[in-house]
C-alpha cells in the first residue's frame, strides 16, 4: 500500500498484511483502545517512509477512549534495533474501537509532546490511527505531525 501526503510532498509504504497484523493486535485488546510504536526506514532522500514493523510498549494504560504508552525501556530497545537492523522509531499507532479514524486533541498534544521529547530524534513522526471493531480492522489513517499539526496521507 503506498500513500502520499500533498503538504510534505513524501509517500509512506506499507504491506497490506502488517497493516492487517497490527489491526489483529489491536482488536485483541477490544474494546479498549490499544497501540505502540512504529518501526521503519526512510529512502536516501528521506521522501519515502517505509514501515517495517510494530513494536508493543513494555507499559501502557488502556480503557475505552484513552491510550497512553510509556516509552520505558524503549530508548535502549529503539538503539540496539538501530545497530542491528539499521531501522528505527518512526512513529505511534492506536486504535479507536468503534470509532473514526479522526484524531483528537489528546491524540495531537499527545503527538507534540513527543517531537518535544529528547527521546525522540525524528522531526516528523507518523500517527497511525485504526478505526476497529469487534472483529475486524474498518479502517485506518496514517498522518505526519508537523509543527503542532497532523496532516493525513492518502
Ligand atoms: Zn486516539
């Protein structure tokens, strides 16, 4: 599956069955929101993203409308990946169970906290946000974060 987004003029690449696979995920944890980390690497030009993988977050809390991850122990996890593989943090994903797609304001200030973090050392990180149900994946949007905006791929 491959998506564009017009603002930042950069494409984002991702197999229909990991999709699938972190969708499956999530749905276990139904009907409680749940999400991690996004794994990738990025073209030599940087203008395209590739996800690789998905990491789960080694704490979290989860309930119906709210996830938060704790980036404990991801720091060290995120630079042996870096070593060994040469792919690295890209981003976040969670799910809306029952819900849209659409990303709310604790999504966005989640996100701005993030870029601010001196954990995280990517300008742009990605937001996957997957719309589930009961029993399946209905939808999802993968959006860049820049300079306090989420701006959707399509
Ligand atoms: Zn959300």
């Amino acid at each position: 599956m491959k998506l564009y987004n017009k603002h930042r003029k950069v494409e984002l690449i991702i197999d229909q069955e990991l999709l699938e696979k972190i969708g499956n995920t999530g749905i276990v944890h139904f009907p409680n929101e749940f999400g991690g980390f996004l794994i990738g690497k990025y073209s030599d030009d940087y203008r395209t993203l590739f996800i690789t993988d998905y990491i789960l977050p080694k704490s979290y809390k989860g309930s119906r409308y709210l996830f938060e991850r704790s980036s404990k122990g991801m720091k060290s996890f995120f630079s042996k990946l870096f070593k060994k593989k040469k792919e690295y943090y890209v981003g976040e994903w969670h799910t809306h169970p029952n819900g849209s797609t659409g990303f709310s304001e604790t999504d966005l200030n989640a996100m701005i906290n993030i870029e601010a973090s001196p954990s995280v050392n990517i300008k742009n990180p990605v937001l996957l946000i997957l719309g589930i149900s009961e029993k399946q994946l209905n939808q999802a949007t993968f959006y860049i974060y820049d300079n306090k905006k989420l701006i959707p791929y399509e």
